[in-house]
C-alpha cells in the first residue's frame, strides 16, 4: 500500500529530482523538468508547480535560499533541498520501484466495455490500434538507439525501456486476440455477434450477468 506522504502529488518528486542537482528557482525547475521529459513520465500539472513548492517548503522538504532578480523579471525565489527532501526523494524511489499497485490504463477501461460494440468493428478497431501501437513501437526503438549513439547512459532510459517492453507485450497480446475474433475461435463470439445482430440478449449472457451481479 502507498505510503501516506506530507506531499503526496508526483510533482513533487519531480521537484525533488531537480533539487538534487542544485538549487533553483521554480523557473529554473520547470524548463529543467521539460528538458528532461520529465512530463512523459509522470503525470504534471504544471499551474500546481508554485502550490506544490509551498507546500515542500512548509513541510521542510526544501527551503529558501535567496531571492534574485533579473534585469525586469520580478523577484524569483531560490530553493534547495533539505535533508529531510533526500531521504524523502530515496524513500519515494523505493517505494515506487519495489511496490506494484493497481494503476487504471485507458484501454482496460475500454476493454472493459467492449461487449457495447458489434465484434466486427471491435475488430477493425483493435487493429488500428495495433498499427498505431507498431508505429510508437518503431519510433521509440529508433529514439532509444540514437541516444545509445549518443553515449547516453542506460540508467537514463529505464523509463523508454520500460515503455517499449509494455507496448510490445501489448501489441502482442492484440494479435493473438485478433487471431481469435478473426478466426472465430474466440469464445462466445456467436452469442455476442447475435446480440448485435438482433438485439436480445443470449440467454447465457443473461445468466451470467445475473450471475454475477449477485451478492448471495
């Protein structure tokens, strides 16, 4: 289970992350975030950024320490982080990397609800997602090996690693369930074709919603 934190937006460990570099205003933190993609890692709200340093600092993950201006731009700012951050940002990592929790994709949310369309356009829509899926696959295959060329240390692709490894399992999870809608071996095809077809409901699917929605 996550542990409770004093602040629990992501963006704040992002903060952090920039922080252990050096001190910055939350500027600075910002175009640093976005430079490093940071963005495509995590969920950011950026209008929360300045809510979310308060916050840091209010709790002693950070602190103040000085203000600068330059030339016309008002008054910014400077943070660093606290030791208290350090280990909050270690703890998080750990946490993070050890813990798996439930996390609620889109496309489950969709496959959830896939009865609702008719299994021919399930199917045609399954396969558009899958040559979508194959072009990022491509793309992030051709990104990951420009930055090896680049002499980019792998410990700063885990992430696309990771990206790449779950939209390859993916794509091959859609083929082999394209394999079956289009072979028709997928189990009950019949009794959910029909259902679009003709509007009733199978009398097993019926069973089997009554089934289980029951609390008994």
């Amino acid at each position: 289970m996550p542990k409770r934190r004093k602040v629990s937006n992501l963006l704040a460990l992002a903060v952090l992350s920039a922080l252990v570099q050096r001190p910055m205003h939350p500027y600075e933190i910002a175009t640093a975030l976005r430079g490093w993609g940071k963005d495509q890692d995590m969920e950011i709200k950026w209008g929360s950024l300045y809510t979310v340093v308060r916050n840091m600092d209010k709790h002693g993950l950070i602190e103040a320490v000085e203000s600068v201006r330059e030339g016309r731009r008002p008054e910014r700012t400077v943070y660093r982080i606290t030791d208290e951050g350090r280990a909050e940002l270690v703890d998080w990592a750990r946490e993070l990397v050890s813990t798996p929790v439930r996390e609620h994709p889109r496309f489950r949310a969709g496959l959830s609800v896939l009865a609702a369309l008719h299994p021919d356009e399930a199917t045609s829509l399954l396969r558009r997602r899958l040559d979508l899926l194959e072009d990022h696959i491509t793309a992030l295959r051709e990104e990951l090996a420009q930055y090896l060329r680049e002499n980019i240390p792998r410990l700063f692709l885990v992430e696309s690693e990771y990206d790449l490894a779950i939209q390859e399992a993916e794509a091959t999870w859609i083929r082999s369930l394209l394999a079956e809608l289009t072979s028709g071996a997928y189990p009950g095809l019949d009794a959910w074709r029909a259902y679009h077809e003709t509007g009733e409901i199978p009398a097993e699917l019926t069973e089997l919603a009554e089934r289980t929605s029951s609390t008994e």
